[in-house]
C-alpha cells in the first residue's frame, strides 16, 4: 500500500515548542519503499507510537527540505534508528548543503551510518527505490530550502514546504495531490519568517488546482482559527477538495 502519514502538523516555534501539535513530518511509503520527510522534534517516538507501529529500521531514506529545527530535530537520532545504532550501513540522506556544512543538523559520526549522502540542490531529479523526485527552484527562506514535487504513482504528490510568497510560486508544484505548509492564517507585511499564509494558499491552489489540497504545518494563528474550518472554506470558495491534516493522518494514495 502507498501512504503518506503525517506524523506532526506544527510549523514554527511557538506550535513546535509548547507541543500543541506534533512535529514529526511526514511518512511516504511507495511500494516497498519508505522515506522519511523532515523529522522534527518527536520524530523517533511517534514513528514507534503510531498504530500500526512505523518501524524506522524500515526506511530507506531521509529527506531534509532545510535545516531549520521544527524539520531536522530528530535527524540524527532518526538515522541511528534506520541503520540499527550504525550497525546496518542503509538508507540515503537527501539535504540541502547548508544543512551539512558550517552549522550542520547532521552529525558527521552518523553520516558514515548510511549508504549514500546526496545534496538537494535546485531543479534536480532523484531517487530512492520507487520514489523518484525532483527539486523545484530555491525557495525564499532564511534556510537553504526545496520543495519537492514526487513522481510516484499511484498519484503524484507535490510538498510546497516553508517558504515567502514568490511569483514563480503558484506554477512549480503540480501534483496530484499538493501538501502545503501554511503557518500564518494571515500575511504579515514584512514577515522576517518567511512563511505562507492562507491567501498565498489561496493564489497557489486557483493555479495549480490540485485534486486535492492537504494543509499542514500550523503556526499559532492557524492553530486558533481551527485549521479545518480554514480548510473547508478554502475548499468552498475555491471549489476544490482541500482538508488540513491532523496528527496522525494517514492518507492511501489509492484512495484519493
Ligand atoms: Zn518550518
């Protein structure tokens, strides 16, 4: 079965450092393949806790879209778990190069735990099994960041993670189904964090029109607005099927 499983919804600190919502990213299994996106603080423990059980022994990959804490906390420990303590040299590492060189996330000791590391840069394509993704063009974050647009079957899956609005923006996630990181309910006008908030959503999905929206990664904001009331009313308006995710959701790519 392929599925993606969120494992955390909270985007930026407040959300991630009082725990409102859980901060592990995200599970995508395809076929027989499992890659790990942007395990945050708690990744390791809701992996274990999920029903059923999601063994990290299991991955094949970990994917890093930037360096930023709330995406990389559990990074380390999260390699130790999928190469057994170091014991079993697997997987591959996929990550911007500002996220292993200066201040690095990633610890060096542990880097010789898997098989391959790659360095994520713009528009380039990948892959892990039966997971082949690309890159689409840096995005406008105070961290080296990439989105990724998934070309899986059965549907292809798109994840505009953190990033300000750009103009380019709106044309360069066209999957299937568009996971889409909104921490602010509204824009703030010289927003130092560079995140989206939901009219930026809003201008994304008039023009890519994914099958379906999945919002995620919640800022304080969101959290107060109830972020599947914002969901619906997106959905309303713009005549699309858009949900905001919840810990815990698993979505069968079957399904959708
Ligand atoms: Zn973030």
């Amino acid at each position: 079965m392929s599925f993606i499983k969120f494992l955390g919804t909270a985007g930026a600190r407040f959300v991630v450092t009082k725990q409102l919502r859980s901060s592990g990213g995200l599970w995508l299994s395809v076929g027989k393949t499992n890659l790990y996106i942007d395990p945050g603080p708690g990744a390791l423990v809701r992996c274990l806790n999920s029903k059923p059980k999601l063994e990290p022994s299991t991955l094949d990959g970990i994917l890093l879209t930037h360096r930023h804490l709330d995406h990389s906390g559990d990074v380390n420990v999260m390699i130790e778990a999928m190469t057994e303590g170091g014991f079993k040299k697997r997987g591959v590492l996929f990550a911007p190069r500002e996220a292993l060189e200066e201040d690095p996330v990633v610890l060096k000791y542990v880097r010789s735990y898997v098989e391959k590391v790659e360095v994520l840069k713009e528009n380039l394509d990948y892959r892990v099994g039966e997971i082949q993704f690309s890159t689409a063009c840096r995005h406008q974050h105070r961290a080296e960041t990439y989105g990724i647009n998934f070309k899986i079957k059965p549907r292809s899956v798109s994840l505009v993670t953190d990033t300000k609005f750009f103009p380019e923006l709106p044309n360069l996630y066209r999957g299937e189904i568009l996971v889409i990181h909104v921490v602010r309910l509204k824009p703030v006008g010289d927003d130092p964090i560079d995140h989206l908030s939901v009219e930026d959503v809003k201008t994304i999905l008039k023009k890519a029109k994914p099958k379906l929206a999945i919002l995620t990664h919640f800022g304080m904001t969101m959290i107060k607005a109830k972020p599947w009331v914002v969901a619906e009313e997106l959905g309303k308006e713009l005549g699309l099927r858009v949900i905001a995710a919840s810990d815990g959701l698993k979505l069968d790519l079957e399904e959708v």
